[in-house]
C-alpha cells in the first residue's frame, strides 16, 4: 500500500489570491487502501467478490496545526462505502496516535462509493459463524495501518501556510434528489435507474455547489485541497458490481491534482437524499469519467476563484448527541431474522439484519453519535455521522455564527440514513428501505448539536 507526502507544489495557470500570512501549519499525505482482486465488495459478502481493479481506493489525511499553541486538527477521507463503528473508532485511535491528537476529534470521512468494501468489524463477526463474509480481517487491519501511515507523513509534512482560501464551485449534472415525486407520492431514483420515468423527474433539492477549501504555501504555491460534494458515488451503480471504484471521485481527484500541482483531500457531505440517477446517459464507465470530469470543472473553477478568509486560532472539538432513536426488535428476534436469511443465503437480508443487530448492541452499551467542529476564524467545518440529508448541511450553514461553514457526514455510517422529520410521512426507501434507525427529529438534533458546538467555538 503506497503512498505519498506532498509539498507545496507551484499551480498550472490558475489566479490566487494575495496570501496572508498565518500562524497555521498544514501537511498533506495519502496511502493506497486497494484490496486484491476476489476480496468482498460493498454489501455483496463473499458472494460478490471484486473481479476488477478499475481504479485504486486511496485514504487521504489532511493535518492543520496552530503553531503557538500545538493545537491538531486531522481529517481523512476514504474511498469505501462505509466504515462502522468499531472500525471507525479503531481507525480513529490509530490515526490519533500517529498525528498525536485526541482520536475523538479525528475525522474519518468515507465517500460511499458503492463500488468499494464496507467495513464493519463487528457484523464480520456476526456473519462468519453463519457461513458468511463481509469483509477479510486483514484488510480491514490494512486500511487501519495504511491510514496511520499517511498521518504520521502528513504530520511531516507539516509546512507554513500563507493563506486558506474558500470557494464555491457550480458541478451540472453529477447530483439529484432521489427522492422525486411520482404521481404525487415520493420514490426513491436509483443510482442508475432503468426507468427513463425516473430519469426524467425533476432534480429537485440538491447543493448544487463544490465547495473547495485551498490551502497556499507563503509563496502562493498550491499546498492542497480540501474539496465537499454531496451525493451518492453510484454513477457506477448502486447495487453490487465485480469492479472495484472510488467512482466519480477517482477521475475528479486526478484532473484536479493536475490542474493545481498538489494534493485533493475528497470529503463527502450530506448526500443521503442525493445521487447520480438523473443523469446517467452512457455505461457505467462513462458515466463515472463523465461525472468525475464535470465534478472537477467546479472544484478547480471553486478553486481558482477562491478568496481568502480571515483566520484565527484553531479550535477542534467533539461532542456526543443524545438522538432519538427508533425502537428495535429484540435482540433475540433479531438473531432468529439473521440465521434465517443466511439459512436461505440471502445475503441482502443478513447484511439488513446483521448491521441491525450490530446498532442495536452498540447502542445498549452506550453508544451515542458524534459531531466534530473544527474552527480557525471566518473559516469552519463540521462532521457529522451518518447518511445525513443535503437539508441539514443548508440549514446548518445558514444557522452557523462562522461566516465560511463547510458540513460534511459520512463520519461513522452507524446511523445510516438520516431524514428530516418532514421526509417521514414520506416514506420511500431512506426511511422505509431498513437503513434508518433514527426516530422523527433525530437529524434534526444532530444538526442542533452541531450548531450547538460551533456556537461554542465562535464564543471562545
């Protein structure tokens, strides 16, 4: 599993803006994390192993530190559909060693490619005494160290900056809502819907922009990027396929590092209500190139017109949410639903049931969702758990006291889908589909404690 460190390197023809000069550090660094060939991918189990390597998976850590006071920031965004929480939290705790910094704060975002391994520790447990396979232990293992490594690179690469620069970037035809109505009641659209009925529903309500944190060296070299896009990575489909992908993401990081010269650092943000089946018009591959290209043209448009925001002392906090939940099954009736659907290998099923069952015990020990809420000045960004709804990043940017607030999700997939209460009486697949264990309110919340949390920060 390789990997990289990168230093400042000079931009290919794009206009910055003055640098200022700051008392922030920022390195940045990434590793390989591409399993081999025949390893699970995504929800498939052992029943779906990978057959192609159509593109490698990558974690990329990004570390900002405040020079007089030491204070760490670390942030990592994996090409994976998910991670869960024991192996989030064991990857958390590695990169918190490697980058010193307290692992509660660590954010360990996953782009949700659909193409890519889902990594529970905890449901491979559940699975492999019934005959069934999620993941393999070693690579799980692998991703954990491979993570570690590119913090410990990007702590060494930790470099002066002169500016943070903000922009927002349009990107045409990547993400919809899936959610559109249909004969007035709401369906859920595919990542590549058959139906040209569904193709042909409104867009409805998406973020429509890249938004694009860039990071300058003293001179105006490009240090790296830091780039948030909301929607689902299925351009290559949504259900389990043999090729291995980050999807759109893979093509978009490559023409963007291109085009600045330095390292992009990929963040999903709330794309649970978000995805790519509006516009699919070619094959699978087509559609990711395609996709990934008109991703990129809005992150370097973002990047290339991006103003520089007024920082301040670094501030990084975590927070643990109390949120409503729905109520679960036993978990005794729960087991019976498992073992019954790996009797009938049903491997859909047993990864509905187990991932339930895995909730549900993590929750009767304790287990609460996490916010973490980074700020240095005009300048924040907020993590949140979960396939939370684009809804929830426009009302917490709009709430925010920080001028410049970027909201990302995907930190600890536990939650699953989160909806507003408003998508309830709805229902369609993201409340309905089996993945949704948070009662009406619940994201509403989150997006309180998250508020909550910059409020805090802004009035230190």
């Amino acid at each position: 599993m390789g990997g990289a460190a990168f230093r400042p390197s000079r931009l290919s023809g794009l206009t910055v803006g003055d640098p200022r000069p700051t008392m922030l550090r920022a390195g940045f660094a990434w590793r390989d994390i591409t399993p081999p060939i025949g390893h699970p991918n995504s929800l498939g189990g052992a029943a779906n192993p990978i057959a192609e390597i159509w593109e490698p998976l990558r974690v990329s850590v990004l570390t900002l530190e405040d020079a007089p006071t030491g204070v760490r920031f670390v942030a990592a965004g994996f090409d994976l559909c998910g991670l869960l929480e024991e192996t989030h939290r064991s990857i958390r705790q590695a990169i918190g060693a490697a980058a010193g910094v307290d692992p509660e704060t660590v954010v360990a975002n996953s782009s949700h490619t659909h193409s890519a391994p889902y990594l529970s520790s905890a449901l491979d447990r559940l699975l492999r005494p019934l005959g069934l396979v999620n993941s393999e232990p070693a690579y799980v293992d692998a991703v954990r160290d491979a993570a570690a490594a590119a913090a410990r690179d990007a702590v060494a690469a930790l470099a002066p900056v002169g500016a943070v620069r903000v922009g927002h970037g349009r990107v045409v035809r990547v993400a919809a809502n899936r959610r559109p109505k249909l004969n007035g009641q709401t369906v859920h659209r595919y990542g590549r819907p058959e139906s040209a009925e569904l193709r042909d529903l409104p867009e409805g309500l998406i973020d429509p922009d890249a938004h694009v944190v860039a990071i300058d060296a003293p001179d105006g070299s490009s240090m790296g990027t830091i780039a948030i896009y909301a929607c689902h990575p299925t351009a290559l489909g949504g259900n389990v396929r043999a090729w291995l992908s980050p999807d759109f993401v893979g093509p978009a990081r490559r023409a963007v590092e291109h085009a600045t010269g330095a390292p992009m650092v990929f963040l999903q943000g709330c794309g649970g209500n978000c995805g790519t089946g509006k516009w699919i018009a070619g094959t699978p591959r087509e559609d990711q190139d395609a996709m990934g290209a008109r991703l990129a043209d809005g992150i370097v448009a973002a990047h290339s017109t991006a103003t520089p925001v007024e920082l301040g002392p670094l501030q990084v906090a975590a927070r643990r949410v109390a949120t409503p939940l729905d109520a679960l099954p036993s978990i005794a009736q729960m087991k019976a639903e498992l073992a019954a659907a790996a009797a009938t290998e049903d491997i859909a099923r047993a990864h509905e049931v187990g991932d339930r069952l895995v909730f549900a015990q993590q929750v009767a020990d304790g287990w609460q969702p996490r916010v973490v809420a980074a700020r240095a000045g005009d300048l924040a960004l907020v993590s949140l758990p979960g396939e939370q709804f684009v809804d929830f990043s426009l009302r917490i940017r709009e709430g925010s006291p920080v001028a410049e607030t970027i909201v990302t999700a995907y930190d600890d997939n536990s939650l699953q889908y989160v909806p507003t209460a408003e998508a309830f009486p709805e229902g369609a697949y993201e409340v309905n589909g089996g993945w949704r264990y948070v009662a009406p309110g619940g994201g509403e919340v989150i997006a309180r404690g998250a508020l909550d949390l910059l409020r805090d920060l802004a009035s230190a």
